[in-house]
C-alpha cells in the first residue's frame, strides 16, 4: 500500500510545493502593492481634488483614473497625478497656486465623470468644496501690515461672503484702519483663486484639503447660545443657577485649598 | 546567437516577407491605430476618442470602460454610474465574440513593449525560460488584486498597474511611469522568457477567464502537413496553448486551440511554411475529409489536457 503511493506522492508534492511557491509569490506582490496603497490614501497638503470628489477613501475606490474630468475641463486646471506626484497615481487634481478652479456653473468635469467618483449630485458649483482657505501667514499678508492690498478679498467668486474684510484699530500707526481678510467656511469652495492671485511670493493665504483646514468639536459639545435659539429659550434658567459650593478649609489647620507655591501672590 | 536560420525564414520563403508577417503587421497597425485614435485628441486637438483604456468616449456617443477595472472598483464597494456600466458591459460582450486575450495582443500598449523586450532576448542569444515562474501564477495574482479591492476599499492595483501606467502616461504624461515600463521590459528581457504578459499580468488572467467562451479561435486544421519545425513553439506567446491541438490528432484532441492563455496573436499562423494554422470557429475541424471529434462535449476535456500536458 504505502509502496505503491510513493511515485504519486512525489508527483504531489512537487506539485504542491509549486503551487505554494507561486501563492506565495502572488501573496508577496499583493502584500507590496497594499502596503504602496495604504501609504498613497492620504493627500498631500498642496493638491486639491476636482469639485464634487468622494471622501478620499472612497474616491480612491470610484474613480478609474480615465482623465475624462481633465479633458473637460476648459482652463486646464485638472491634471493626473503621475507616479512621482504624492497622491494615488492616475487620479485627477490640482493646485490652486498654478491653476485654480474656475467654478464653472455648468460643472464639466463632474459631468464627464463616467463613475461618479465625481458625485454627478453636485449641480451647484456654490456648493463644491474642495478644500477651505486659510491665511496661514498674517505676519507676511500685506494686509496684517496694515496696507490696503485686498487682492485675495477681490478675487474670490463669492466676495463678501466666503472673505470679508474685518476692521480693526491699526496699533503701529495709531491713526489708520486694518482690513482683515477673514475666511468663511460656510461659503468656501476652495476654488483656490486667492491663493493663486496672492501677490506676494509665497501666497500667505493658501488653500487646504478639508480634512487639513478644520477642527472638529467633540460630538458632545454643544453652544449655549445655539441651544437656546434651538429651543426658543434657556435651557439653563428655569432649573435655577447652578451654584457650585466654595471651597474653604472647613477647619482651621487642615489642608489649605490653595497650594503653598501661589499663597504669596494670590492671598 | 544559434548557428540555424533565423527563426521564420521557411515562411519567408514559402509565402514571401509580407505573407509570412501578415497577422504581426495587423496586430502593430491596430495597436498603433487604437493609440494614434487616443492621441489625436491631445497632439493635434482631433477629439474623436477621450479618456484612456480605463474608460473612453467616442464621438460623444460610445461609450467603452475596461472591464477588469470595474469589477475592482465594485469590489471596492463603490456603485458606478451609467457610463462605466455600459461600458463595461459592450467591451465584455466585444472580447466574449473575438477572444477576451485579443485584448492583449491587439490593443494592449506593453505588449509592444514585451515584444520589444522578447525580440531583444532573442537577438542577445538568451536561449531557455529563464527564472521558473509558472503561467498560472497570473490567476493568483488576479486573485489578490481583487482581494486587495475588496479590503482597501481602493483600486490598490491600479497605484501600480503597468498597463494602465503606460497607456494613460502617453496620453496624459508618462513622469516617473517609464521606470515601471522600463522594469516589465527588463524583466522580459533578462529574467523571464515572455515574464510579464506570459506569467504575471492579472488583466491577461482576466481576459484569459473571458476568453474561454468566445468562438473565435486559431485552430491547426492542417496539422497533417506539420514537418516539426516547431517555430510555432519559438514564436508563441504561450507556447503551452499549441501542442494539444498540433500533436493531440492521435489522442483524439481536437485542432482547436482551447487554452485560454491562447491571445489570438496569429504569429503561429505567419510562421508556419506550410498553413497548419489559420482563425476559424471554436467548433472547427480538421482540413482533412475525416473530421474528428471535437465539439462542445470534446470541448472540456481538451482543456483538461491542455493543463496537464502543459505543466
């Protein structure tokens, strides 16, 4: 019995041991290009996606890199990322300091988009947003110095609502006026005009990936003032003030509330 | 470099330069045509075809995606629009009626790169397989690539994907892309005999899957007049795919070639001096009045010899 098996045996065993030789050598490949994958899935800071783009996860899964958005777009704004570029290779963006976004209202890049990696649901160019400005320098904006530059408030598509210019008491001088650019994120597309037309060398206010450009309060907080306008009125009042109990020694001697170190200063 | 004629100089003798080329020029033309269509658009601003080979537009009306690219996206759980679905569906349909690996042959931009890289092989004198990688390796690596879809959520394939790199590198600027070109060459050239296209490619596994149903194939029908010359064997892409069908007349084997490693290139058919060759039906006989057995039923078990006899 176990002599007649061996020739069948030897055929097996090669035969398994080829097979898990090219498994594994298919697995190896596999584990290289996830790991290339998983590295390429975040944005770098300066490259934008075209207007309506997915979450990045999600876009990096949608589109299939077929250039159609670049090709519609009329001002040669969009281009695909080649493999040197530091964002998943093939896949379309921008950056604002070379071309911007020209916010057509017709959106043809979202149009061409055969996969809806480019969510076809935007149809207002109002409300893309493929990233958020930010005055990341005010020590070098011509406008913290004081001047009247304004260039980046001219240029935006939605002046007066996406950047304001917000008045303030110029100290050096004592007798002029600040015009503070300030940045609205409830109206920014991060279509990156202002950052192309800054005219210093560097652009003081630049546009950045959301994820990059905001915070986030904790899902617990909320604003009273907004609480109260939610629902008409205090939420706080009618249960009472609430008054937290002072903290004194209760008996002389026993340890003071107050550490030694700031008892000369503070008492 | 061997002492023997060069390999095709029989054809070349027996059916002149052009004759004994006839399906290579084909295949250049149309590999040539398909790219000069996509690049007509960007160098001379003619836009009859957008995109690339991932998804295009043509004319404005027909609408063409890859396949194999789409079924990574689904598996990344994303759910594509109308456009990339039609697509998908008509370029499956147009690879199911011609043989899903003429894809390979015949449109796939590396595969002039691969030729490149085996031509060179053959003119350094490099003789053999090289490094022993087996053919379906290509099934496994297809396996993971759409493994990796499904759990990065990404089309993690397409960061790397050589074929892609380089037909959306012409069309849309090659940057760094031409290291990764330049690797699949020099691997075909110096570690592995027809390394890539051959063995590793998981969009040739894929269109290989599809390619077992179509009805067009190359088939030896006049296998009787075969004098062992075997440069059928020497210029085969997938030399496996030739032999059940050429020698398996005393086995009973069809003369169809059913392998699905088959790519449909026709060099066999310029190659051979004596037309053992040709394209025909899936369901073709042998050019000799007695017709042996080889329809749908014979179908099956000729693939089974085919993997055993190749291995």
């Amino acid at each position: 019995m176990v002599s007649e098996r061996k020739p069948v045996s030897d055929a097996r065993r090669r035969f398994l041991a080829d097979t898990a030789r090219t498994g594994c050598g298919a697995a190896l490949l596999g584990l290289a290009v996830g790991f290339h994958a998983r590295q390429a899935r975040s944005t770098p800071a300066t490259a934008l996606r075209p207007p309506g783009a997915l979450a990045e996860p999600g876009f990096l899964g949608a589109c299939i890199r077929c250039g159609m958005c670049v090709r519609d777009c009329p001002y040669g704004t969009l281009r695909l990322a080649r493999p040197e570029d530091e964002l998943a290779t093939g896949t379309p963006f921008f950056v604002a300091r070379d071309v911007p976004c020209e916010m057509c209202e017709d959106i043809p890049c979202v149009k061409a988009c055969p996969t809806g990696a480019l969510d076809h649901a935007l149809t207002d160019i109002d409300a893309a947003r493929m990233g958020l400005a930010v005055l990341v320098d005010q020590e070098n904006c011509l406008n913290f110095l004081g001047m009247r530059c304004d260039v980046c408030y001219r240029v935006c598509p939605a002046i007066d609502e996406a950047i304001t210019l917000e008045r303030q008491h110029n100290l050096r001088t004592g007798a002029h006026t600040m015009f503070l650019p300030v940045v609205h994120a409830e109206h920014c597309t991060g279509c990156g005009k202002c950052e192309k037309s800054c005219v210093l060398e560097q652009s003081a206010i630049k546009v950045l990936p959301l994820a990059l450009a905001r915070g986030a309060p904790g899902e617990h907080y909320q604003l009273g003032w907004i609480e109260k306008e939610k629902a008409g009125r205090s939420l706080v009042e009618e249960q009472g003030l609430i008054d937290l109990p002072d903290r004194v020694p209760e008996t002389p001697g026993a340890t003071p509330a107050v550490p030694p170190a700031l008892q000369g200063d503070q008492l | 470099m061997s002492a023997a004629p060069r390999i095709g100089a029989d054809a070349v003798a027996a059916k002149g330069w052009l004759g004994a080329h006839r399906w290579l020029l084909a295949r250049r033309v149309c590999q040539l045509g398909i790219l000069a269509l996509f690049l007509l658009g960007p160098l001379a601003g003619l836009w009859i075809v957008k995109g690339n080979l991932a998804y295009s537009l043509t004319l404005g009306t027909l609408h063409l995606a890859d396949p194999f690219v789409v079924l990574q996206s689904l598996l990344a759980r994303h759910v594509p629009e109308r456009a990339v679905v039609i697509g998908a569906l008509t370029v499956l349909a147009f690879y199911l009626a011609v043989g899903g690996r003429a894809y390979c042959a015949w449109v796939c931009p590396l595969n002039i790169v691969t030729d490149a890289a085996h031509w060179g092989r053959e003119r350094l004198g490099i003789t053999g397989q090289g490094a022993r990688l087996s053919p379906r390796l290509r099934y496994w690596v297809l396996g993971v690539v759409l493994v990796l879809a499904a759990v990065s959520g990404t089309l993690a394939w397409e960061m790397v994907n050589p074929v892609s790199m380089l037909h959306r590198g012409l069309i849309f600027g090659m940057g760094a892309g031409w290291f990764v070109v330049a690797a699949v060459f020099f691997f075909d050239l110096m570690v592995t005999r027809r390394g890539w296209c051959g063995h590793v490619c998981p969009a040739g596994a894929f269109y290989g899957l599809v390619n077992r149903w179509s009805p067009l194939k190359v088939n030896a029908a006049g296998r009787a007049a075969c004098n062992d010359c075997a440069e059928c064997f020497a210029v085969c892409p997938e030399p496996q795919v030739i032999k059940p069908a050429l020698k398996g007349a005393k086995l009973g084997i069809g003369p169809v070639i059913l392998d699905a490693a088959c790519t449909n290139c026709g060099r066999c058919i310029d190659v051979c001096s004596r037309d053992v060759f040709a394209f025909g039906s899936r369901f073709a006989g042998d050019e000799v009045a007695t017709r042996e057995r080889a329809p749908p039923a014979g179908a099956g078990a000729c693939q089974q010899s085919t993997t055993e006899t190749g291995s």
